[in-house]
C-alpha cells in the first residue's frame, strides 16, 4: 500500500512539474532541463501573479533575472542556485525563512512583504547556507545576537 500512495504521489508532482514547463514554454520561457533534471534559463523569468504555493521544478542557472513574487509561496524550495546577471525577487509571498533561495544572485535581492522582515544579515548568511534546515533566519539571527551578547558580557 506504502508503494502505490508513493507513486501516486510521484506521478502527481511529475504531471506539475509536465504542467509547469508546460506554462513556461508557453510564457516564451528559453529553458533546457539538464540529465539531473535542474532547469537552466537562458534569459529571464517572471513567475509572479501565478498564486503559485510552491515551485514544482528545481532551477540551476538563470542567465537573467528570476522573480516569482506576488505568490503564496512558503518556501524557496526550487529557486535557483544561481542568478547571473540580474535580480532574484520574491517579494510579496508568505516566506518565513529564506532557505532554498540561490547562493549567487548578479544583482538585486528584494524579499520585502513577507511575514518576515528579513536583513541584509540574514540574506547573505541563507546565500552562504548557514541556516540550519527546517530554522527560519529570524530564529537563527536571535540567537546569533544572544551568544554574541553572552560573549561581550
């Protein structure tokens, strides 16, 4: 029973992810997957006003900019792991924690408008993987602070 709910779930998250290259295509998307199955884009994406909840495919390099704010996204899972020249953008979604998103980005990052306020401290530490898994920055940061204010005392 464990198998058949396992493939279930499988071909569900396969037809998103068919739908969504799908949708990009459409939206005029210059996209390659790669063997490992990362998407690279050649040029840049906008996935805003998609309402989307999460991402269903996993970015490796886009040669643009990648914007998937104005979302109802919760996490950066399937961000990509980079950005070259241009901007990452994620404004405007329900992110709390900052982990998934790309660890070189050639311009701007924006993540305001979330329910989290999150500093320029706590971008570049989720760009260098520093946060631990499952943690939002928020929480890491505090207790950065707290040791920082232990050790001064």
């Amino acid at each position: 029973m464990k198998d058949q709910i396992e493939r279930a779930i499988d071909l569900v998250l396969e037809q998103d992810r068919d739908e969504f290259l799908d949708l990009l295509k459409a939206r005029g998307v210059n996209y390659t997957v790669r063997p490992d199955g990362l998407v690279d884009v050649e040029g840049n994406i906008s996935l805003s006003y998609l309402t989307l909840i999460k991402i269903p495919v996993k970015f490796g390099s886009v040669n643009g900019y990648f914007d998937c704010s104005n979302n109802q996204l919760t996490s950066l899972k399937g961000c990509p792991e980079e950005v070259r020249g241009g901007g990452f953008y994620c404004r405007d979604n329900q992110l709390t924690s900052l982990i998934g998103c790309p660890e070189e980005v050639g311009g701007e990052f924006i993540c305001t408008d979330n329910p989290v306020d999150f500093t320029k401290k706590a971008i570049e530490l989720a760009k260098q993987g520093k946060a631990p898994l499952g943690l939002p920055l928020s929480w890491v940061l505090m207790k950065q602070k707290e040791k920082e204010f232990r050790e001064k005392s």
